[in-house]
C-alpha cells in the first residue's frame, strides 16, 4: 500500500496546475520495508503524471514502461485529448495484467493527469483505473474542485491525510497548494500507518510545458523519486522543502528571494 494525495491548484485566473504527492515505502509482510521505491511518474515529453497505489510490482512495471514508450514518441501523439491518452493506457495496463500470472493478480489503483491546451486555453482531466478480485476493472473520473484543495487521498494512510488536511485548511493558509501538500508530509511524518513511510515524492503539470519531477528536501537529505541525491548535477528540476518552499538543492535552505511559506505557529500535527 501506500500514500497518495492528488489536488488542483486554483488561482484568481482558474486552474493552474495539479499535483501527485507520495510516500517512498514498499512493504512485505509485518515489518518488512524499504523506504526508497518509487511511486510517482511524470513525462518528459507530455504533460502527463501517474501514480499508483495497492499491488506494487505490475504497476510499477507498466507505468515505467507506458512513460518510456511515451518519450520516444510511440503510442501517443500531441494531439490526443486527455480521454484519449487514458483510453490507450487502460488498453495497455489491461492487456498486460490480463498476462501476469493469476498467483501475482494483486489489487492496484493508478491515478493519471493530463492537460489539453496550454496557457489560459488549458484544461486539465484527471482519472483513475482499478483492479481488485472482486470487482474486476473499473476507471473514473473525478470531479475537479473550484479552489486548491485536496481532491483525493488513496492508499493505507489516506484517512491520515485527511485529518491532517482538515486541520490546515482551518487555518489562514486553506485553499492553497502548499497547505496540501504541508498536510501531506505532516500525515508521513507522524509514522502511524505502517505501510507508509520514507521520503514524500512530488510530481506536477503547469498551464504550460510538460510534466515536472520535484525534488525534496526531507530532514535535511535531498531526495529524488525516493532516493538520496548527493551528486553535484542537482539543479536540473526545482526543489521544495515540506512547507513548498522553492529550495536551493546546494545548501538545502529556502531560496533568499522564493516567497517564505510559514508553518501556522499554533498547527499541530495530528493523525
């Protein structure tokens, strides 16, 4: 399992961008981990960011290959709406899972975002695809909320998420993406869901261009798709902190002239 929280930014203009964070934990069995997997996809190419939840071996096989197929130009083209694209990609994840092994058929939930157009013409869609024993393949698409707000939460620590947004959005800084995504590394932080654990991973689409991989500062470590990063090529994506701030990769701190993004003082962390 896992932890994924999904949300829309809105500003006075409209929609302005859309968000995936994760948790990095794999899990087997009580107390078994590894705190370095990744949970998050994002193109190179296209607008276009996964996620997943549930089973982790299929989907994190087939969201690495449907990404990497993206980026050298097969499949997909420019010119697909977001509802095409996801048509495509159910086609591929179901005929791939319908050859895996009956023994390795685990339920799974992926999460996908896309944008049609750029700019003040843009619009973004948003989609699920589920698999489980008992209902077999279903997909939907969610409704997109009129202000920044967590639009869904998945995985063992999602009711934790919850809470913790719940609490942020009674304070001054609710409707903001920086709210979610600072509610989302509280609920990681608190440990109280097993299967949650590690670095959080951010991935995101903007009006224009295509999709970002965010790198974390995450106690003091940098952190990429889930993994330390120490190595000297780190400016190639932007950086954020747990409260969203832009970061400098190079001394981990808040950018002098990037906006200061407060914790409220009387906020505590909650389950």
């Amino acid at each position: 399992m896992t932890s994924i929280a999904v949300w829309q930014s809105v500003d006075s203009r409209g929609p302005a961008s859309f968000y995936f964070a994760s948790d990095s934990r794999i899990s087997w069995g009580t107390g078994i981990n590894w705190n370095y997997g990744r949970k998050l996809f994002a193109s190179q190419k296209y607008p276009d960011i996964f996620g997943y939840c549930g089973d982790v071996l299929f989907p994190s096989l087939v969201l690495d290959q449907i990404i990497s197929m993206m980026d050298a130009g097969f499949s997909f083209s420019y010119q697909e709406s977001p509802r095409e694209k996801f048509q495509k990609i159910s086609d591929l994840i179901q005929s791939s899972f319908n050859k895996l092994p009956q023994n390795f058929q685990n339920a799974f939930q992926i999460v996908y975002c896309s944008r049609s157009g750029e700019s003040m013409n843009s619009k973004f869609e948003i989609y699920t695809l589920e698999w489980n024993s008992k209902n077999g393949w279903t997909t939907s698409q969610p409704q997109l909320p009129e202000k920044s707000n967590l639009l869904l939460s998945l995985g063992s620590g999602q009711n934790s998420i919850r809470a913790n947004n719940l609490c942020w959005q009674k304070t001054e800084l609710k409707n903001t993406s920086r709210a979610v995504f600072s509610a989302f590394c509280d609920s990681l932080e608190t440990g109280l869901d097993p299967l949650t654990g590690g670095a959080p991973q951010l991935v995101g689409l903007y009006r224009k261009g295509v999709a970002k991989n965010f790198g974390i500062i995450f106690k003091d470590q940098r952190y990429l798709f889930g993994l330390p990063i120490n190595e000297a090529n780190i400016n190639s994506v932007q950086w954020r902190n747990c409260l969203f701030e832009r970061c400098d990769p190079l001394t981990k701190q808040r950018f002098p002239h990037a906006q200061p993004q407060p914790r409220p003082k009387s906020l505590k962390k909650t389950i």
